[in-house]
C-alpha cells in the first residue's frame, strides 16, 4: 500500500527542475496544481504582511482558505515559515 511517506521520499529524491516539473504536471490535475500554487501565494502574502481581508478580495475568495495559512505561520516550529524565510527572508 502507497503511504505519504513513500510519496514523501520520491519528492525529496528528485533533485533536476525539469523533473520535478514533469513529475507534478503527470500526477496532478491542473486545478490540483492550480490550487497549490494559490495556497503558496497565499502563504507568501500573508508572511509579507497582507492581512487576510486584502489576501481574500485580491484573490475572489474566502477568509476560511486563509485562516489556515495564518494558523500555519504563527506556529513556532512552523516548517512552512522556515522555508519562506530561507526563500524570501525575514519573516516575523
């Protein structure tokens, strides 16, 4: 049987862009990869400063999306808020 850390190891194996690109486009649908991509920006957006109200009209949608990203980055051991900081620097 599949389990996530199977699929965990497989996505921590691939190393080449391209790959990993390929990789995503097979397995996920474009919403799939569509919704992905919004749940990063919102992420992004809300570690600048954002607040969730601005976050939820730029984007057409609910604040119930965004509380989640929000709870997520005032974690202390937040993986998500490491990495934004290792990327994109300074995060709060």
């Amino acid at each position: 049987m599949v389990s996530r850390d199977e699929l965990v190891k497989i996505f921590t194996e691939i190393s080449d862009f391209e790959e990993m690109k390929s990789f995503i486009e097979e397995i996920l649908t474009p919403k799939e990869i569509e919704d992905f991509v919004l749940r990063w920006k919102l992420l992004r957006e809300l570690s600048e400063g954002h607040t969730q109200r601005n976050i939820a009209a730029k984007h057409g949608i609910s604040l119930c999306k965004i509380t989640r990203g929000s709870k997520i980055l005032k974690k202390d051991n937040s993986i998500t808020k490491k990495i934004l900081n290792r990327y994109y620097g300074g995060i709060e």
